[in-house]
C-alpha cells in the first residue's frame, strides 16, 4: 500500500522496521557472536593481571615478608594511609572551594580562572615534585638566599606535608571539574528558596547545595585517591615509601617477582577500598530538580572580599601550573641546544611512537567493546564492563600481573610449542615492546571507552536501520555510518590515551625492554641523581604534550 501524505510517522516508523528486520538480522547473524567473542577475549586480558596478583599469595615467599615486617611494613602501611587522608582532604577544600566561588560568585578573573583552574591537569605530580625539590630543597636557590642573607635556619622540604600538597595540587582538577558541573546543574531558584526560609549563605551552601553535589565531589575524590595509590614518581623522587616503591624494590632489590605481586595485591586492596567507599558514600540518594536549571545571578563580592578570592586563585594557579612550568623552562633555557641531541631526539620517538601504537590499539578495542555493549543483554553488558577495571589498577600493580601472565603463557604454551617445532625455546613476549604495549591498553582501555561509548548513543538507531534497508553490509555500514559518526568520539579518545601513555612512569620503567627509554624514564632517571635541570626539557616536553586533553576537558565544560 503506497504511503500518503497523511500517513503518521509512527506507522511509518513501523513499516520501516518490518522492512529492514530480515536484514538486520541477516547482518547480525554472523558478525555478532565474533565481536561478542573478541571483546570477551580483552576482558578476560584486563582480568588476567588481576587473577595472578590475588593467587601469588600461594608462592612462600616467607624470609622476604619476615625482612619487610621487620624494617618497613608498618611504615608502608601508615605512609599509604597519610598519604590517602591527606590527599583527599586537600583536594576536597581546593576542588569543591574554587568550584563554588567560580560558579556563584562574581570577582575579578572569575571567567578566566573558570578554565584555567584546569591547566594542572597537564603537569604530572612527578615534574611538579623534581620542580618543589630543586627550588626549595637545602642547595636550592631560596634556601640559599635565606641562610646567605638572613640566617634563617634551613628547611627540611623533604617531608610528607610536602608530598601531600604536591599531588593535591596538580589532582585538585578531578573535583573541580566534577564539582562546578554539579553546581552548575543546581539551579539558582534552589539557592534563592533556601535562603528565603532563612538560611544564611553558608547555610545554603552546606544544607543545600553541597549534598546535592556530593556524588558528583565524591567520584572526583576516588579518582584522586586512586591516581595517589598508582604514583610513584612522585614518592621515589621525596624517598617516600609506600606500596608502590616496595614493589619496585621487591622486584629489582629482592629480584623476588612473587614477593612483588603480593606487595601488589596489598596496594591492590587499597584500590578496592577506595571503589567501595566511593560507592558507599554516594549511595542510593538521587536528587532531582523540576523545570530549567539556570543562574539568575552570580553573588557580588565586597571589594576586599572579591580581590581576596582572586588571589586565592592565581596562588593556587600559580603553585600547580606557572611555577613548575616557568621554572621549568628556565632551566631548559639555561642548558640550552646543549640537550637537544641524539638521545633527547631518541626519548622523543619512543615515547611518540609507543604513544600512538597504544592509541591506536586501544581505541581500537575500545570501539569493538563498545559496539558489543550496544546490542547485548543486560548479564553481557555486565561482564563487559569489567574491562573498566584496568584503569583501577596501579602501573606497578599492572606490570606485576601482566609479566607474571606472559611467563606463564610462555613456559605453558609457546616453549612447548617452539620445542614441537623443532625450535630452542625463548621468550617472545616478556621483556618486549608487545608486552609495554599490552599494559597500556588494559590500563586504558576505560579512558577510551568513554569518547567512544557516548557518541555510540548519539547515533540515532533509524540511521543504520535505513542503510540496511538500503542494502548496506556490514563493513559498509561500519566504513560509511558508524566511523563517520564516531570520528569525534575517536578522536578524543586517542588523544586521551596517547597523553596518558606518554605521561606513565611506573608500568614503562618496570616493563620496558632494553634501550627502550621514554620521557617519564628519564626524568625518572634524572631526578634519581638529584639533576634536575636536566630533567626540565623531557618534562617540559610532557606538559605541553598534556595540554592537549587538558584544551579538550575545557571545551566541552566551560561555556
């Protein structure tokens, strides 16, 4: 029956679904059940390091353990404790403070602060810490100063407050972030009720708009509290132990791998804790605001009020972004072309290159998860998403898992194998670029799923349907729909993950093969000798590199 003029678009909906369904499903049949089958073959990779971790405990590893419960187990326990209260409160009054005043008050520089309090977000903890250290440390310039002309007794910088300030200062962003979009989600009409009832403004701010934000301040502390437990540049670089320098010294101190993967199901642990109490803190509330959410007005501060917020501000800017980056620079100036040589050039490729074999590998598995989430059932969908987990795991805890995996597929499988044919068994995976590379993907895998998976939803189901009708196959569809569509989506992610990958110290400095060394490496390296001006160029190479997805999280959050 031919459609007319009058016909509803519903009814029209309806035919072309009865239409295109026999070839839907055609199309489906075969390809379904091999993306379904892949993707479960990346979550079960992302869920193999994790496995060998927990079962380590079975190898007795006891003269070991006796040695570390005698000299440093408590003092890795209580360090990682500190470390973890210390760095949450921080981010917490930084993070949800400068979210507040931007959001709800008017000052000078409000709307430049607004995204530039984003900008540490692209210096590693790490470079910030070499940077602290060669500034304010004995031999540094103001310590000199000050006992050269005042007498002044020295400072000892070299202390856990100072750790703790360092990662609070360039992991502040994750709560702001989260937190100025929560209260930008509020609208002022809930302010404005409150304080018609009689509250006062820090009454409406406590009683009103910070429980309504809490899920949103408290995703943003897990995600610092997290990044705290993986790093460890930046307690190798103070020579504060913690989980993740006892695995590093396990592993090349000890020469134990064991004794390391149980260190690493420790650390592991924490993570755990963190994600339940992330969950439990959040819990089950859910509020909800009727009609537009929009901002009559933003508070006008009295004069003093408002110059003092913007100096709290450019402090909080200056010592997380334009120190570390202008210090940095003036060192790299000062050694001048003398570093630009062979081996800088040589960091830079590998670096670069490892970057965009992870991107594109990464992205690629993250588009394959992403479409098999997309038609399967809810039981599916569950286990599909347990490939979010690499992110959850620490570099060291990672590298721990995956060499632990490789060996053991090694001397299970392919040494029989290579013996079968004839071959002298040696290893073809632990200790190459492959394995570098397979712990980059798992860790983030997650950081590329999110792009992917939200322009996914964006593409209308109508779209695809009307292409099969059409007569499009699969590849057609995935070459000239999906891809065309995704390309944003794409894009971002592979930017995400090819910064991630550069910026990543301790998985690259435990699994890279010989002659392999990247930027992180050698800043690592350099650092370790107390060179810290020959550390600035690698870094400073990093920060720029970082502000890339730092310039992308602004775009899509300032408005």
């Amino acid at each position: 029956m031919p459609l007319s003029s009058r016909s509803s678009p519903h009814r029209y909906s309806q035919l072309c679904t009865k239409l295109s369904s026999p070839f839907r499903r055609a199309s489906q049949a075969g390809l379904k059940p091999l993306l379904q089958f892949a993707a479960a073959v990346a979550v079960l990779a992302v869920l193999a390091p994790i496995v060998v971790v927990v079962i380590s405990w079975g190898s007795d590893q006891t003269e070991i353990w006796q040695h570390l419960i005698a000299t440093q187990l408590s003092d890795l326990l209580r360090n990682t404790l500190v470390l973890l209260l210390g760095v949450g409160l921080l981010v917490s009054l930084l993070g949800v403070s400068l979210a507040w005043l931007v959001v709800m008050c008017e000052f000078p520089g409000r709307a430049r602060f607004e995204w530039l309090l984003m900008l540490p977000m692209a210096v590693p903890a790490y470079v910030l810490a070499f940077v602290v250290l060669g500034l304010f440390d004995f031999s540094g310039p103001l310590q000199q100063f000050l006992t050269a002309r005042f007498g002044w007794p020295l400072l000892d910088v070299r202390h856990e407050i100072t750790v703790i300030t360092v990662l609070a200062l360039v992991l502040y962003p994750y709560v702001y972030m989260l937190a100025r979009s929560a209260f930008l989600a509020q609208s002022s009409d809930t302010i404005e009720a409150a304080r018609s009832l009689g509250a006062s403004s820090w009454g409406a701010f406590f009683r009103v708009a910070l429980p309504m934000a809490r899920p949103a301040i408290v995703a943003g502390i897990s995600l610092a509290l997290m990044e705290t437990l993986a790093d460890f540049g930046t307690v190798a670089i103070f020579n504060y132990d913690t989980f993740t320098t006892a695995i590093y010294k396990a592993w090349f101190g000890f020469f134990s791998l064991q004794a390391a993967a149980q260190l690493a199901s420790l650390l592991l642990f924490f993570v755990a804790l963190t994600l339940i109490g992330e969950k439990r803190l959040r819990g089950k509330r859910r509020f909800v605001q009727g009609g537009k959410l929009h901002h009559h007005y933003r508070s006008p501060l009295p004069k003093t009020a408002a110059w003092m917020v913007s100096a709290y501000c450019t402090l909080v800017l200056t010592l997380a972004f334009f120190l570390p980056v202008g210090q940095m620079l003036i060192w790299a100036w000062e050694l001048g072309a003398a570093q630009l040589d062979e081996r800088f050039l040589a960091l830079l490729w590998h670096s670069l290159w490892l970057a965009l074999q992870a991107a594109l590998i990464t992205v690629a598995l993250a588009t394959l998860l992403a479409f098999s989430r997309w038609r399967a059932s809810n039981r599916q969908r569950a286990f599909f998403d347990l490939a979010q987990l690499g992110y959850a795991l620490p570099g060291s805890v990672l590298a721990v898992g995956i060499v632990i995996s490789f060996t053991a597929l090694e001397k299970g499988v392919l040494f029989p194998l290579q013996s079968l044919l004839g071959m002298e068994p040696r290893s073809v995976l632990v200790g190459t670029v492959f394995v570098l590379l397979a712990a980059y993907w798992i860790r983030f895998l997650a950081v590329a799923s999110g792009p992917i998976d939200a322009s996914l939803l964006r593409i209308r189901p109508s779209i695809p349907d009307a292409a099969r009708t059409l007569g499009a196959r699969p590849p057609e569809l995935l070459w000239r729909i999906y891809l065309p569509m995704l390309r944003p989506g794409l894009l971002t992610a592979a930017i995400l993950v090819f910064v991630d990958v550069i910026k990543e110290m301790p998985a690259t400095l435990l699994l890279r093969p010989y002659g392999w060394d990247t930027l992180a490496v050698r800043i690592y390296e350099m650092t370790s000798e107390g060179e810290w001006q020959r550390a600035a160029l690698p870094a400073i190479t990093i920060v720029l590199l970082g502000l890339a997805p730092v310039i992308i999280s602004i775009k899509r959050t300032v408005r």
